[in-house]
C-alpha cells in the first residue's frame, strides 16, 4: 500500500509486525514504519503453513527455526537488520472464528500445527532482552498464551480469539503483558457454544486491569485505511465495566496515540502534543469524543511538521 495513503488517513507511525525485514523508514511527511522482519516459527507452523513462502528467510513473512542456537541468531540478525521488536507465532490452529471475520467453530486440527517448543521460546525472549527488544506473540488459545507467559513476552499482536483460562488472563495482568487489541477484524472469533471469546477474553482483562493499545488490521479490505472508528468503539464498550464516562472515552485516545506512540520505543513524546515532540497533529470537524467516526477522514493532517491534508 502507498506510504501517503495511510499518512492522508492520519497514521503518521505504524508497526508492522511480520513480513521482510527493513530498516526503520518515514517520518518528515511519509509514515513512520518500523519493521521486526519475519515471524519466528516452527518448522512447518504457523504463519508459512497458511501463507506459503517456501522455506521462509528475511525476505519473506516467516523464519522457521529448529533448535537454541538457530533461534538465537536469528534474533541476532534481526535485530541487526533494523528489527525494532521481535515476533514470535505460538499458533496450533483451529481457533474458534478463524478465519477471520466470519462465524466459525473450526475445531483443533487432528495434528496440531507445530510450535515452538518451550527452550527455543524462552532463548529468543531472553536473547531479544539482552539486545533491548521487545517481543511480540501471535496467539490464540491457551496452550500458545501459557508458553508465551512462561518465557516472559512482553506484548499479545492480538486479543487470543478462544476462549482463555481466567488463571491464565490474571496472569498476563500480573507479568505487565500489553494486550494490542485488533476486536473489530477478530470480533465473529466467539464460541457460539459459551458464547465465550475475543469478547469475553477483552472484558475479563480490563476487570483485571490489563495494559491494551490500538491495533488494526488495515490489510483487511473492509477496515479503514486510517483511524478506525469501530475498533475504539469496541475497545470503549469492552474495556470500560458497566458503565461509560469520559475518562473512559480518554483512555481509549491514549490506547490510539499517545500509549501506542511510547509503546513503539521512537520517542518518548511521540503521540503527544508537547514540545519537541513529532509534528504529528490531526484535526476534524465535530466532536470525536463523541463520534470516533470523524477520525476516519480528518480535515487537517500534519505529519512530521509537514502538512498533508488541509480542508479548512
């Protein structure tokens, strides 16, 4: 997609989390894209055995990997690369709601997808520490998330779209885990048997006080190439208890901009309006506390202190 599509549509910094390893790029007027290169995989797993790519490589969306060491250097060289987190797949396929956005109850596969064993878990975390890179898990049900917990992942790409273990949810709480949200293109993944899922697993975590951030999947062809008005809208409704006021409808701005921004490690200012923080401002007409909507086609876009949309 053309980087001054998503920056006309207000996403002035993007994280990109799985495909061909690039340096850093953007800013000045063009979206800010950070990279972690190719997933690291199972030999066989998730996401190559879906997306294909033969046998994976920096170039690709997936690394598979096989033993410590490999998995160690790899990390190396992603981080080497220009990698600004790493991602790692605990994915055994099968989820309820897969794929995405439409109801589905696919049960787990007689064989489940290969994974990650828990040693080559655990040596790509600590190796990604010791360089002062976070890491990012794509997971979807239990088994994935509790791997993912004991090695000590610092952010979930996703909401998990099974429904998750209470213990295990409290436990991501306890361990600080950032959930980043993506409910709008995962919102069917519900069991229509408990009724239990995405939905539930995103309730149950706000009650615990879970960390989340904005996330949308804006490769899909019916999200908003920009700000997506129905991701904050199911992130206020789910994250908020039982009843909504206007601090509730200020964290989801901070989950957008300036949370997400400090997440991404670019600048401690950056998703802010402060000085010497990224010329990033956006404007509408109307009141987006009251209709996220209006953030889907802004009237004013300045990126990088370089305007890009000016309709006033």
């Amino acid at each position: 997609m053309p980087v001054q599509i998503e920056t006309e549509y207000a996403i002035t910094t993007a994280q990109d989390t799985g495909g061909p390893l690039k340096v850093p790029e953007g800013g000045q007027g063009k979206l800010r894209l950070l990279s972690v290169g190719p997933i690291i995989q199972a030999d066989g797993g998730y996401p190559l055995n879906i997306f294909g790519g033969g046998l994976g490589g920096y170039d690709q969306i997936g690394y598979p990997v096989s033993s410590v060491t490999e998995a160690q250097e790899v990390v190396q060289h992603l981080v080497d690369g220009g990698a600004t987190a790493i991602k790692i797949a605990l994915e055994r396929g099968g989820e309820t709601g897969a794929p995405w956005m439409q109801p589905h109850d696919g049960p787990v596969p007689a064989t489940p997808w290969p994974m990650l064993s828990p040693e080559i878990v655990q040596a790509i975390v600590a190796k990604a520490h010791a360089l002062d890179k976070r890491v990012i898990a794509h997971v979807g049900e239990n088994t994935g998330l509790e791997r993912a917990l004991d090695a000590g992942v610092d952010e979930f790409a996703h909401m998990p779209y099974s429904e998750i273990n209470e213990s295990l949810l409290q436990r991501a709480v306890n361990q600080g885990v950032t959930f980043v949200t993506t409910i709008d293109t995962l919102s069917s993944c519900v069991d229509t048997s408990t009724h239990k899922g995405i939905h539930s697993n995103t309730m149950s975590l706000a009650s615990k006080g879970a960390k989340f951030i904005y996330g949308s999947e804006v490769a899909h062809d019916n999200v908003p190439w920009g700000i997506n008005g129905e991701e904050m809208h199911m992130m206020l409704h789910l994250t908020s208890g039982d009843s909504i006021d206007f601090r509730d409808v200020v964290n989801v701005f901070k989950a957008v901009t300036s949370k997400a921004g400090e997440r991404l490690g670019v600048d401690s200012l950056l998703g802010t309006l402060a000085p010497g923080a990224p010329a990033d401002i956006i404007a509408v007409r109307g009141n987006p506390f009251q209709r996220f909507k209006l953030l889907e086609y802004p009237d004013l876009v300045i990126s990088g202190g370089r305007i890009i949309v000016n309709k006033f």
